[in-house]
C-alpha cells in the first residue's frame, strides 16, 4: 500500500517506473498474442495431421504442439494480469498525487 504523505516527486518516480513497466507489459503482450496465433494454428494443423494419418508420431506431434499453444495460452493470461495490476497500481499513484505548485489545486 503507498503512504499518504508521499512527495510529488517520489509519486512521480513511481509513475515512471510503472509506466515503463505496463509499456513493457503491453508490447510483450502484443508479441505473445501473435506467437499464440501462429502456435494455434500449428497445433490445428498437427491436430488435423493426426487425424488423418492415425500415426503415433503424428499424435505426438499434436501433442507438442498443443503444449507448445497452451504454454503461450498461460503467459498470456499471467501478462494480462500483470497488466491489470499495473494499471491499479497507476491508479492508486495518480489518486495520491498532490496538486502541482502554483496551481492550487484548481483547474485551468
């Protein structure tokens, strides 16, 4: 939980800091979404393989592939959930944030 009697410029540096940070998450989610995409359709493909080959490499092979989907399922749902964490986390800096000096708080 932050203090209450933090300074602008300390509330500012944590600003920055989860900014940077949600900046980050959001472009590795981005990244993960695309890969997600692609491994989905592999596993599709690998899954439809398998079907009609009714082999057992061929069932492994779907079966790798579908791990490999369900791995990047999971890092998407855990960055997701950063992101929400980081976007509470802004929030409750940017409720703290005292008025800037020489605006008395009021506004323009």
């Amino acid at each position: 939980m932050i203090r209450p009697l933090l300074g602008r410029p300390l509330i500012e540096h944590r600003l920055r800091e989860v900014h940077d940070r949600l900046r980050r998450a959001r472009e590795e989610l981005a990244i993960i979404d695309e890969q997600l995409i692609s491994l989905e359709e592999t596993a599709e493909d690998a899954r439809i393989r398998s079907l009609v080959s009714e082999t057992p490499l061929a069932e492994r092979d779907w079966i790798e592939a579908q791990r490999h989907a369900d791995a990047a399922r999971r890092s998407k749902e855990t960055t997701v959930a950063l992101i929400g964490e980081l976007e509470k986390r802004r929030d409750e800096l940017l409720a703290r944030l005292p008025p800037a000096a020489g605006l008395g708080g009021k506004p323009f």
